[in-house]
C-alpha cells in the first residue's frame, strides 16, 4: 500500500498545497529538510486507515512537495553532484554535452562538470558532423568535449559509429556502390582512431533493431544492412576492436524501456540477436538501453527487470545511454508535472540499478533547455509547453527529477564488485 499512495498522495497534497506554491521547482539542502518534514505530513494525510514503512520510493512524496516547498533559486547548490552520489555506489552519472551551449554559456560547463563523472558528444562524433564531405573532416567539436573532459576529471563515451541516421548524402552514395566496407573500415579507423586510448566505451551500431521491416531477424533495414548483409554488426565490432582495443565496444538500442506488445518484440529480437553475436565470440561488451521514457506508454518494471537479467546473464555489462522523459501526457501545471517525471524516473531507475551488471547512467544532456525533446518539433507537447525531462531546469537548478536520481543513486545497492568485473572485461 505505501508504494502506491505515493502519486495518489501527491496529487492529493498537490491540490491542498497549491496555495503555497511559489513556482519554484528547485531542491536543495534546506528544502530536503523541509521534504524530510513534509514526508511525515504526507503519511498523516495519507494514511487513513493504512499503515507501511517508508519504501525506496518513500522519496516521491517528498520529490513533489519539493516543488511546493518554496526555495530560492540561489540556493540551489548543494556540494555534491550526481556524480558523487553514483559514485559512493560504484556507478558513474554523465551526460551528453552539445557542443553550442558548451561555446557560448560558462554556467553549461560548470554544471556538466559539477554533476557529472562521463560525458558524451551529443553530435560531434557523428560522421555527418565530424566527416561532413569527402575531403573535408571536422573533429573541432570531439576535440573541444574531450578536452572539457579531460580538464574535469570525466571519462568519455562516444557515438556514433554506424548508424542509419546522421550518415552524409556523399557516404550514402559510396554504401550504395558496394564501397560499405571500405568506408566502414575507414571511418572507424579515422574517428576511433583519433581517440584511441581515450574513450571508455564507443556506441559501435545504434539502433539496428526494427520488427516491422520484416525480417526473420528484426534488423532494421538501412543502407548498411543492404550493401553487408547482417554481418556489417560483426564487421563493426571487429573494426573498433583493432582499432581502438581498450575501448568498449557497444549496441545502442532505443524503445527497450516502456511497456507494449511491439516493445515485446523489440525485446526479443535484441535477446535474440545478443545471443547469435556470443556464439560467434563478436567483440562487444556492453548494452546500451537508452533510457528515454515516454508518459504516453505504460511502464512494466518486471518485463524490463527480466530482460535487463536476460542480457546480464550472457556476460555483458548495461550502460543508460540516453535518459530522459517525455513528459507530454502529464500535466501542464510544473509541480505535479514535475512530481509524475520524478516518480517514472525513480520507477525506472530502481529497476535498472538493482541490475548489478550496470555501469553507468546517463542523461541526454542535463538541462530541460537543451533537451532534443524541446529542439525536435514531433516531440513538443500539445500544449506548446517546454518538456521537463532533464534534471536541471533552464536556469541550471536542480528539478525534482533530480532529487529523484539522487535518491535512487543513494538507495541503489552496490555495484563496485561488479564493476570491477565488467568494466575492462
Ligand atoms: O547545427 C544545425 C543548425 O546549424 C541548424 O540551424 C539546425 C536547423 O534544424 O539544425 C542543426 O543541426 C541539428 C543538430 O541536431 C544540432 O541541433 C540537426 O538538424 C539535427 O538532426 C540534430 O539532431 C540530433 C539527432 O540525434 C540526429 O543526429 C540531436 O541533436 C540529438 O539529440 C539526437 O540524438 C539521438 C541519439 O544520437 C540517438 N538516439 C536518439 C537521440 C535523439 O534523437
């Protein structure tokens, strides 16, 4: 029972707390106390004729009634970041950095190096943007991340490798005239190449798996697949590891999370082709799950707890590569919205770290003013307002999301034992 009158509870406190709210959604110490206070109120109001002791989720309730508990916006920061908090418990928290806001806002960098322990290039990696014409290569962007980086402490992802999307009018062409392989065998070369020794882990093939193009197997159909046949996964793989053996080789796949029969699908068709990949001993070492929630869809913590054993049980480790929530079919009103983005989060996230096979989270990018949810014009809300799907607002203070992804770091158990195991295995 205590577990489900959370959100009831927060709707309820909501509507009868709306006359102090003062807009502010931010947490910081002081309102943590508030909310350590609050909590005990929210028991007294909603626990009539219930009893239960305060679960991992007890922090929901607590997470919205930070949005009603009226700090000021300069006291937003507390000492320690995300990062710190994942890292008592042997896991990383990053995020995708872009490379504009990186330029042009001091505040951007001070916030991604304050929060986060493992960045990402959000594009700069990307061949369209790094090998942009046949004579013309770009690694201005990938040099400045790994820079950034490097100057703060944090390890490095990268992306993207091979991938149907982001590829340049002028490679199209060379795949479509059976010049694949050569140019894969170039580009992997060229770009891993560039990095090698300073990249934890490479986003090798992203998003390969797509049912309804109806094949046997589930690949997606790309121009890849058409000049290679399904071994240009293997060729990838086989590539980064010659060319950059230190670096983790990685599958990124999307729409895992959520709970729906084509998911099933999808979720199957991964397992299966995970289990082809280790038995023919294909170097790669690490499942990426994207992580972005969607509000329009059901979540079913138990299928995506068996499937996240499923891939831990053939040996490979599971990094969050993406996570964020589309927030669209909650409410307008930003505390409750707020208070429902915090609650699918942590949901999510107590699923994901009680897998002791995964490494790290990380959020595609970190403040709500920089979301691709809010640049991509399918995926704006009907209403028009910006999403908030990342923990910090547009003002780099910290959001109820992000108390929620605290707490769940904090609660998680620990993962160094395992990472010791699978990070350089
Ligand atoms: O830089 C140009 C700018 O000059 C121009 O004015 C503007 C007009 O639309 O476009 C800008 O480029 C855009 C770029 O993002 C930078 O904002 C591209 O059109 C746009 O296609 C590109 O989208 C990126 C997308 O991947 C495709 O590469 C998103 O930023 C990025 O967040 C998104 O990330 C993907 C992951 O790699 C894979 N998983 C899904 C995720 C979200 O789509």
């Amino acid at each position: 029972m205590f577990q489900s009158w959370t959100i009831e509870g927060i709707d309820r406190l909501g509507l009868g707390l709306s006359r102090c709210r003062n807009g502010h959604s931010i947490v910081d110490e002081q309102s943590e106390r508030q909310i350590r206070q609050l909590r005990v109120r929210t028991v007294a109001v909603t626990s009539e004729g219930r009893a239960g002791t305060p679960s991992r989720r007890t922090v929901l309730a607590g997470t919205a009634l930070a949005a009603f508990s009226g700090s000021e916006p300069g006291s937003a920061l507390a000492p320690e970041g995300l990062h710190e908090a994942a890292r008592s418990k042997g896991l990383t928290y990053g995020s995708a950095v872009n490379i504009t806001p990186l330029r042009r806002d001091p505040a951007y960098g001070r916030a991604i190096g304050r929060e986060c322990g493992l960045v990402v290039p959000e594009n700069e990696m990307k061949m369209i943007y790094a090998w942009p014409e046949p004579g013309r290569q770009a690694f201005a962007g990938g040099d400045e991340t790994l820079a950034f980086a490097k100057a703060n402490g944090q390890r490095l992802r990268g992306t993207t490798l091979v991938w149907h999307n982001a590829l340049p009018d002028w490679a199209k062409a060379r795949i479509e005239r059976r010049e694949a392989e050569a140019l894969m065998r170039r580009w992997i070369g060229l770009i891993a190449g560039r990095y090698r020794g300073r990249i934890e882990s490479w986003d090798v093939v992203n998003e390969i798996i797509r049912p309804e193009d109806g094949r046997g197997d589930g690949l997606r159909r790309t121009p890849w697949l058409d000049a290679i046949g399904p071994g240009y996964v293997d060729l990838a793989f086989a590539i980064l590891r010659e060319t950059d053996p230190r670096a983790a080789g990685l599958w990124n796949e999307d729409d895992l999370e959520m709970s729906a029969g084509w998911v099933d699908a999808r979720r199957t068709a991964v397992l299966e082709k995970l289990a082809r990949l280790k038995a023919r001993n294909v170097p790669i070492r690490r499942f990426g799950l994207q992580g972005h929630l969607n509000s329009t869809i059901p979540f079913d913590p138990e299928a995506l707890r068996r499937f996240l054993g499923e891939v831990a049980s053939m040996g490979y480790a599971i990094e969050i590569t993406e996570f964020d929530v589309d927030d669209r079919a909650f409410p307008a009103d930003v505390a409750l919205r707020d208070a429902k983005v915090a609650d699918l989060a942590r949901r999510f996230l107590d699923v994901v770290l009680d897998e002791p096979a995964v490494l790290n989270v990380t959020t595609w990018d970190i403040t709500n003013a920089n979301s691709w949810l809010n640049t991509s014009p399918q995926r704006r809300r009907p209403d028009g307002l910006p999403q908030r799907a990342l923990p910090l607002d547009e003002a780099y203070r910290r959001t109820p999301l992000w108390l929620a992804m605290r707490r769940a770091f904090t609660d998680a158990p620990d993962h160094r034992t395992a990472r010791a195991r699978l990070r350089l295995g």
